[in-house]
C-alpha cells in the first residue's frame, strides 16, 4: 500500500528566489513569503546570513560551499521530487548570475515534473545605482569578468561593443585573487571611447553592513581599490556628477524644442551630438572640434578627421575679426559657395558676401589676359577687398591667384578657407596656401573639398559662440 500512495505522491515546487544584494528590507515580499512557505532552503552558506529571520524554525536549511551550484540544483530536485516545496536561493537577482538558468535547464535535461517559478529579487547593480544617484538612466549593460564560464577573449569583445556603444556598464565580478589585470584591460578599453572624465561609481558590499560607495573619473579610476564585493558601473557620455551623484539623463538631448528652438536646429543638434560621440579623438581644441563637426555634418565624411588642417585659433581669431567688426566682407570664389553661408549669420552680424563671377568685367578680364574667370575675379577681388576674408571651395587656379597676390604684397586677408576640389593642381593650390604661415586658414587637405564644405567652414567660424554649449543652428 506504500508503495501505491508513494507512486501517485504529488511532487513539490521549486522556487528559485532572488533574495536581494545583502539587506532584509531589500528583499522582496513575494521573496519572503517563498521561503516562509518553503520545507526545505537551499543556498550558498553565507546567504542564509541574511534570511535567518524569515526561514521557519522547522524549515530545513542546506547549505554548500561556493563552486557547487549544480550540487544545489540536484538536491533542489531531490527534495522536490519527495513532494516538498524548496527555495533556492541567490543573492541579488536570481536570473542575473544566479541559480535560475542551471534549474531550469537541469528541468529540461531530467524532464521533471517538478513546477519551478523563479521569483526576481533586486540585483546589486540596481542596489549600488540607486546608492550612486541615477546612473543607469538610460540603456546600459552588464559584464561578468570572471573568465571561469566565459573565454576572456569574449569577454574582452563584449567590453569593447559596449564601450563603443556608449552603454551604461555596469561590472560583475571585476576582480579575484587570481584575477587582477582584466580590470586594467576594461579601463584602456573603456578610455579608447570614453572621456577621462566620465563618472564611474563602485559599490562594494551594496546594502550592507561594511557598504562602501565612492564616485570618481574613468581617468582616476584605480581598480587596486576594488574586489570581489564590488560593483562598478561606468555611465555613458552624457553621465555626469550632481551633488555627490550620478545622473545619466533618460535622452541623449536634454536641451528641449522651445520657441527658441526650431525643429530644424533641433535635429543638427543631434546630429552633432552622434557625430562628436563617433570622434576618435575627442580630445582637441574647440576650435578644430567645432570646425570638424560642420565638416562632418555637411559630408557624413570621418575622413575629416585626417584631411581638416586649421591654423592654431584659427576659429577663434576669425570668429573674434568678424565680430569685433574688423572685417565686412567675405570673398568667395564660386556662388555656390556664397549661397551655403547663412543667412542669417550675415544679417546678424552686418558682413557681406561677394563674388566676382558674374561681374562683367570677369569675362572681359579672363579674355584679355588668357585666364579662367575664377581668377580674373580674385584680381578684382583683391583690388576693392584685399582684407576680406577669401574662401574657396572649387577653382584651384582661383586659390593660387590669391597666392600669387599676396606674395606681391596686394592681397592682406584676414584668413582663407581653401577647399577647391578636383584632381588638377588641387593639392598643389593647398601646399601653396599653407605655406602663408602667420595667415589664420583651414584647409581641407588632398584632392577633397566642395563649396559646401566651404561655406560650412564659414559658418562655423559666424557661430563659434555656440560651440562651447554644442549648439549648432542657431542661424538656420
């Protein structure tokens, strides 16, 4: 008769409860109620530390050392299987490195009929970013260091896609006694993408009674100070520190569309903002970064990267000419490279824009003398505007015209933007002009250039007011 009722006996239920990062208030009270329904809790011995309160006095406890997760999972069933009802138990999160995949697929491998719900508990990411301040404000990731389950070589990729992806990171098991140096390779990686001065905060022992938080920089960030009690996360490019905490805002753009701000500035605003994130060296001189962010902006080209040249303040001491009033006009060698300046730019600041071309005596000029009407119009140019600033985003034969004149001592501009593109005396025309050492200029190196890219660079140097608070448009 026995062995009848035992044949037919129901099975139990596991529960596999995340019992939170370390205190009693931050378990869950789904959690709680899970163990005190339970017959029988199964965990890592130092976890029953923090659960003392709420198991039953008859309930049975087993516990094991680290390393022996399987081990809990068979009891698990063991027990189960016999008709009783079993909580498993992990610290933080129990599907975050926890005991939850391992019984589910040991589930799957026994075909049991054993009911498992897993109950979530709070992970210690969520515990030290709510002790940091808001860290994790926006999309962000998790990385294990430990190489015990995972190759290092993975490991190491996972942390570079999240570095160049700009996600929030928060690290897992950074370090061991065995494991020391994998938390240098994540700082050199993270710093390959990363400001210096990025936030990063660490948590060690979150909730807890010897609970430790400090917030520093991704530049003096020191993994000696870190173990494995430790969490680290590192925020993104728009994290920043407020009052002894850290923010990471919901958007990439706090700046907000107001009547200010129209939709058109709005959205180069954000462009921008991509564009100086993907930069591979964000650390240059405002000046250079402004100019290479319209560049950029106008041709989606990184290339830029390597071929701007700009003069040291080049923007700045344009910038200041322009507005101080020491100059009136702009020169430009083609229209097209006329009508990309804004507008607006101008009128604020009362500056012309001429070009020559379709002035009559151009073609009289070039016909007389056997010379493109680009550079019949720079001779003109130079002789009613020899201090204007000169840019020039097509004809090379126009550029080395003004080369020509000011080694004669007829043209003084105030700088040159040199951007003539083709494959004709274009590098030529650029090696020319940079040789004007004491000329504030920006040139776009090699064969590539535009009079779009041009005038970008134009209204770049009109609006470097903007550049310090990144935003571009005002004009538009």
């Amino acid at each position: 008769m026995l062995e009848i009722t035992s044949l037919f006996m129901k099975h139990g239920k596991i529960y596999v409860a995340g019992i939170g990062p370390g205190s009693e208030e931050d378990i869950t009270p789904a959690v709680r109620t899970a163990i005190m329904q339970s017959d029988v809790v199964v965990g890592y011995k130092y976890y029953f530390n923090f659960i003392r309160s709420i198991v039953r006095p008859e309930t049975e406890c087993i516990d094991t050392g680290m390393k022996k997760e399987k081990d809990r999972a068979a009891l698990a069933f063991e027990y189960a299987e016999q008709g009783h009802t079993v909580c498993v138990v992990s610290s933080g999160d129990a599907g975050i490195y926890g005991m939850a995949p391992l019984v589910l697929e040991m589930k799957r491998d026994k075909a049991s009929d054993v009911e498992v719900e897993i109950l979530p508990g709070i992970s210690a990411f969520q515990k030290g970013a709510a002790l940091l301040g808001a860290p994790i404000g926006h999309d962000f990731c998790i990385i294990s260091l430990s190489d015990l389950m995972t190759p290092w070589e993975k490991i190491e990729r996972r942390i570079e896609a999240a570095a160049s992806a700009d996600f929030v990171t928060a690290v897992y098991n950074p370090k061991s006694e065995g494991r020391y140096w994998q938390l240098y390779r994540l700082k050199e990686l993270f710093l390959k993408y990363r400001e210096p001065e990025t936030p990063v905060g660490y948590i060690r022992q979150a909730g807890r009674e010897e609970q430790e938080v400090k917030i520093t920089t991704l530049h003096d960030f020191n993994p000696e100070e870190i173990d494995m009690f430790t969490i680290v996360i590192i925020g993104n490019s728009q994290s920043y520190t407020w009052n002894d905490k850290i923010i990471t805002p919901r958007g990439y753009y706090r700046e907000q569309c107001t009547e200010n701000v129209g939709i058109g500035q709005e959205i180069m605003m954000r462009s921008f903002r991509t564009i100086e994130s993907e930069l591979r060296d964000k650390n240059i001189p405002l000046g250079r970064k402004w100019a290479l962010l319209h560049a950029i902006h106008t041709t989606a080209d990184f290339d830029m990267e390597n071929i701007l040249y700009t003069d040291n303040d080049a923007v700045e001491t344009l910038h200041t000419a322009l507005h101080d009033g020491k100059v009136r006009m702009i020169v430009t060698d083609v229209t097209m490279a006329a009508s990309g300046i804004r507008k607006g730019a101008l009128e604020r600041l009362g500056i012309e824009v001429k070009c020559y071309l379709d002035d009559p005596r151009v073609a009289e000029m070039a016909s007389r003398l056997k010379i493109t009407r680009t550079q019949a119009g720079i001779r003109l140019a130079v002789e009613e505007h020899p201090e204007a600033l000169y840019v020039f985003g097509n004809a090379p034969t126009a550029l080395m015209e003004l080369c020509k004149l000011m080694r004669q001592d007829k043209a003084h501009p105030i700088g040159v933007i040199g951007a003539p593109v083709g494959f004709v005396n274009v590098r030529e025309s650029k090696h020319m002009l940079k040789s004007f050492t004491r000329l504030p200029k920006l040139v776009i190196e090699g064969r590539k250039g535009g009079s779009n890219l041009a005038a970008t660079l134009v209204n770049a140097i009109l609006c470097f007011d903007d550049a310090a608070q990144l935003r571009p448009g005002r004009d538009l």
